[in-house]
C-alpha cells in the first residue's frame, strides 16, 4: 500500500477563493491520518483533491512514487465515504455491500462471501438481509463503509463519516474503523466531526490541524491570498486514547 504525501498543495476556486494553501502533509503507508480544522477551512477539499474528484491547483500530490495529479480517480486506488454515504433503497445490506464487486466482474457467489465477511467485521451481520430503510442510522453508515472498503482499497479517504450519529456509537464506529483500517492495511485520511465535546480517534493515529481558507480575494485581485506561514498546516501525534 502507497503512502499519500502533498507536496505544497493549494486549491483556488473560481480563480480568487484560496481554499487550501500551500499544504504539505505526509501519510504513512498504512496510517490512519485525522485532518482537524473548523469548517471552511478545506478539509473536504483535500479529501477530494486526494481522490480526484477536485483539480489540484498548485504543487503535487504522490502516491508513493507515483505522481499521481492527473491520475484518473478509478486509477487511483482510492474509496471514499461521504457523510451520507447514500445505499440503494432496493438492495438489501448484503447486495449494496457486494455491488461493487459484481461491476468489477466479479462471481456473486464469491462476492457474497466476502459482503457478509465485511459485515461481521462491521458488526452488522445480522442485518445482512434487511432493507436500509430498517437500519439505524450507525448501520447505514457501516453499509455505506463496507461498500466502500469491500474492493480493498490501498487509500481509504472519509469525510465527516460519522456526523450523523450519536455521541456513543461515535467514538464505537471510531474504533472499529480504526481496528479494521488498520486490518485492511489501508493508508487513511478522515476528517472527523467536530463536536463540543471530541471523542478520541484510534490509538495510534495521527491528526493534522489544517490551515483555514482565506476569505475571497476582491474582485480586483487576480493572484490569491496568501496564508502567513504561522497558519500552515501543524502537527500532533496522539499516543494513546
Ligand atoms: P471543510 O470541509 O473543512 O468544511 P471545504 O473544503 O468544504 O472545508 O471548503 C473550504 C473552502 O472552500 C470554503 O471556503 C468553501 O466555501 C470553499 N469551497 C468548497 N467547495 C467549493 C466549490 N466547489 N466551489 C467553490 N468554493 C468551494
Ligand atoms: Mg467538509
């Protein structure tokens, strides 16, 4: 599995608005990597820079040693899960878990083997069979995981995953998803919800305090704002939890 390392990476939208600057950040092979920062200042953005889904204005982004800018984001390796990380309504947990593995081709038999492998390791195996619109919130969100977990990806990105749920099951879903990315010997980059009140991340993880966006530049302005170099990103390695 590839580490994620941002070199210097800046996002400018619609030419003045710098969301991200000058970011640079490296994610070990395998570890589990916590973006913090208030909302606004450019998590999401750098999620979705890492898996594509955005243009990276400035600097560069490597996996491994592989440049991977301009990678196409199937070409990436890389699953992300969304705050609502959406199911469909008409499959059941089981079928919206395997889904991709039959679009990659694969057999349905083996295809559920391994959804109803992922769902024990999620701790919803006795759901497998039901319909989302009978789950829990907390089991939605582990469907919508195993879904994006099930083709074993080498970078696992997720956005505020957990936003939906209770304080609780919050800091539980946090543990297992700690438990099983490390299972998975995936590379991982969360940004968390922010609550009064956090709950810790996984023993052994690490966060990184993301610089705030810059308030759009005038209209007169044509090269972005600069950050002072005190609001780059900073570093916390966190012991244990
Ligand atoms: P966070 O996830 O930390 O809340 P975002 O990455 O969503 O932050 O947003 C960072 C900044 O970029 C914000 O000022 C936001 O308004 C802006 N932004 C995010 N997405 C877009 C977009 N698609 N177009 C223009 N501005 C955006
Ligand atoms: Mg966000």
């Amino acid at each position: 599995m590839p580490g994620i390392r941002l070199d210097s990476v800046s996002k400018v939208y619609d030419g003045d608005h710098l969301a991200v600057d000058e970011l640079s950040l490296e994610v070990a092979d395998g570890e589990f990597m916590v973006l913090l920062g208030p909302s606004g200042c450019g998590k999401s953005t750098v999620l979705r820079m890492i898996a594509g889904l955005e243009r990276i204005t400035a600097g560069d982004l490597w996996f491994g040693r592989t440049h991977a800018n301009r990678l196409q984001p199937k070409d990436r390796g890389v699953a992300m899960v969304f705050e609502n990380g959406a199911l469909y309504p008409n499959r059941t947990v089981r079928e919206n878990i395997m889904f991709p593995l039959l679009v990659a081709g694969e057999e349905p038999a083996e295809a559920s083997v391994k959804a109803a492998e992922l769902a024990r390791i999620l701790g919803i195996e006795n759901a497998i069979d039901q319909f989302p619109w009978t789950l829990s919130g907390g089991q939605r969100q582990r469907v919508a995981i195993g879904r994006a977990i099930v083709r074993r990806p080498e970078i696992f990105l997720m956005d505020e995953p957990l936003s939906n749920l209770d304080a609780t099951l919050r800091t539980e879903l946090r543990q297992e998803i700690g438990a099983m990315s490390k299972d998975l010997k995936a590379t991982t980059v969360s940004s968390p919800t922010i609550t009064s009140k956090p709950s810790p991340w996984p023993t052994g993880s690490r966060s990184c305090a993301t610089a705030g966006s810059r308030t759009p530049a005038p209209p007169s302005r044509s090269t972005p704002t600069r950050a002072p170099r005190s609001s780059q990103a900073s570093w916390a390695r966190r012991g244990s939890t």
